[in-house]
C-alpha cells in the first residue's frame, strides 16, 4: 500500500508536486497551496492510502522535488 501525507499549512504553493504527480496533487485556487486528492485530514496532515502502485514514482519525485519537504511517501 502506498501511503501519501501532506502538511498543507507549510506549502508555499511552488507547484513542483502538481507537475510531477498530477494525479495526485493540485493547487487549491483559494490560497494557492497544494492540494493531495481524496486524502483525509487529521491535525493538520492530509493522508492517502491507496492500493494503486503506479503513483508510487511520481509520488516520491514530487516528494524530493517539494524544496520545504512536506510531502512523505511510504510504500507499506
């Protein structure tokens, strides 16, 4: 299972996620931060957990990418 989580509060709406995992992220047209799709919020951290392997790559490129590293991926 590939668990994504997002700190959207610490985004400064660079946009590298949205580029490299368009699948998985979007800019929110409200306060220009990102946005992890259908992820569940708890504290402040937004969390997918999906069965789909083929986000795996562009998830963790956009987590390397991220330059204030709020995005995690772990593969479980």
């Amino acid at each position: 299972m590939v668990v994504i989580t997002l700190q959207r509060q610490k985004c400064i709406g660079c946009n590298y996620c949205v580029e490299l995992a368009p699948n998985q992220f979007q800019m929110s047209k409200k306060d220009g931060k990102s946005v992890l799709l259908h992820s569940e919020e708890k504290k402040g951290f937004y969390t997918l957990k999906s069965k789909d392997y083929e986000i795996l790559e562009p998830s963790e490129n956009a987590s390397k990418a991220c330059p204030v590293k709020i995005i995690s991926v772990k593969n479980i």
